[in-house]
C-alpha cells in the first residue's frame, strides 16, 4: 500500500519552537556581544539596565527606552545626568568636599528621582585657592546653562553651595538647602527674601546654624535635626545617624512630593 503525503513527524513544524529557537539565539549573540563590550546587566524595579562608565540605559519592555545616568563635561567641571521626567529638573550642587556620593545628597537624588524628577548632579571638590563664591557660582551656571529653561527647575544644596542662594532668589528658583551657612550675611539675606517654595536643614549642634534665625522665616520650610551635626550625623552613633538620614530623605520626599 503506498502511503502519500508528508510525514507528519518529521515534516510538521512547531511555531512556538522556532520562535524559541530564535529568540535563543538573539539573547545568546547579545549576551556575548554585551560582555565583550564591557557593559553591566542588572534588572533593577522591573527594568533591565545596561551599564558601562559613561552611564546606563533602562529598558522595559520593547518599546520603552529612558538614559538612567549620563556622564557629562560643564567645562568647568564634571556631572552626571538622571534622566527622568525632562520638563523637572533638579540641579544638586556639592558641599566643598562633600560630593554627590556622600549620603545626604545621595539620597536626596534618589528621593527627587521617585518623584519623577530628573537630576543634574555636579561633581567636584572645592580648590583652596578659589573665591567660594565664585566657585559655587561657576558651577551653577554651567549647570543651568546645560538644563535650559526647563519647565520646573530646583535647586539642592549642601553647605558651601548655599552661596548660590542670592541667585535662586533672583531667578525665584525652589530650593533644599542642607545645612546652609547662616554665618554669612549674604546667604542670610537670601534666605531671609524667597518668595518661591524652600526647605531649609540643619542640626543644632552645627556651628553654621541658627535655629533662632530660622524660626523666625516666614516663606520658608524647616527641618531641624536636634543634635545632629554638620553632616547631619552623630559622631560615635551610626544608628542614630542613619535614623537622620531617613527623617532628612523622607522630607525630601514629601516636598519634591508637594512641588508635583
């Protein structure tokens, strides 16, 4: 008897295989492709980021793709960009030699970030040599020259950076000023004439504090950290400091929170 046809075992083909086979093999030529390149993979919040020491991508899904860190040159000195919503952006400026890593400003981006907002942080350490004020000021302006005129800009400050504050109060910026340096005359006028939304925070047992001044602030927010020090820390006491280091982002939090 002569059998016509195909033979179904070896001539049917399962379309859920081939498409497995295929995939297989993209992912299989991707993964070598990514480690001969020398890029980093991780699945961080539901995204697969890529990432090499110029910065990172994060991607989820097939059709959505968002830069999470950009290495930049101001000229004047280095910054990374976090790019989240484009019409918010944050600019965070150092302390003299308390950079972006260092956990106030750290978490302070990390707390603007949940709250969609993109963040351009400047790096770099003050030289001696160098005018403070002028220092700051440099620093600021390349930064704002690169944001533009985005829709929602902000300031976050810490320390030396609180001479940037005459020119927040000029261009009527919003601001988060970890402890600012009150001593300075310049600084305490500023603060003393915002007119737009303002968080300012310090400890008491910082020298360039001063708890009566601020009290007496009308258009400004204040968390004051009973104790703490210039770091918003205690000295002999990690526990106790990252408790502060939680108020602190926390509050962060709910005034980024209230500037959506």
């Amino acid at each position: 008897m002569e059998v016509t046809g195909s033979n179904p075992v070896t001539s049917t083909k399962d379309p859920s295989y081939s498409a497995g086979s295929f995939f297989f093999s993209v992912w299989s030529v991707a993964t070598v492709v990514v480690y001969t390149a020398g890029i980093d993979l991780a699945w961080v919040g539901g995204r697969l980021r890529l990432g090499t020491d110029r910065g990172c991508l994060d991607i989820q899904g097939f059709f959505w793709l968002a830069v999470c860190m950009e290495q930049l040159d101001l000229g004047v000195c280095e910054a990374q960009f976090f790019g989240e919503d484009p019409e918010r952006v944050a600019v965070l400026l150092p302390g003299a030699y308390y950079v972006p890593a260092a956990p106030l400003l750290w978490f302070a981006r990390e707390a603007l970030q949940a709250h969609g907002w993109s963040v351009l942080q400047v790096w770099d350490q003050w030289d001696r040599s160098l005018d403070p004020t002028q220092w700051v000021l440099d620093r600021l302006n390349a930064a704002l020259d690169h944001v533009g005129k985005t829709a929602s800009r902000l300031l976050v400050t810490k320390s030396m950076s609180s001479h940037a504050l005459p020119v927040a109060v000029e261009l009527g910026l919003p601001g988060i000023w970890m402890t600012p340096l009150l001593g300075r005359e310049s600084v305490r006028n500023a603060l003393a004439a915002v007119r737009t939304a303002t968080l300012a925070i310090g400890g008491t047992a910082d020298q360039t504090w001063d708890s009566e001044f601020v009290a007496a602030l009308k258009n400004v927010e204040v968390l004051e950290v009973p104790d703490a020090d210039h770091s918003l820390q205690y000295p002999g006491d990690p526990t106790r400091s990252i408790e502060a280091l939680q108020q602190v982002t926390e509050r962060i939090g709910v005034f980024a929170g209230r500037l959506d």
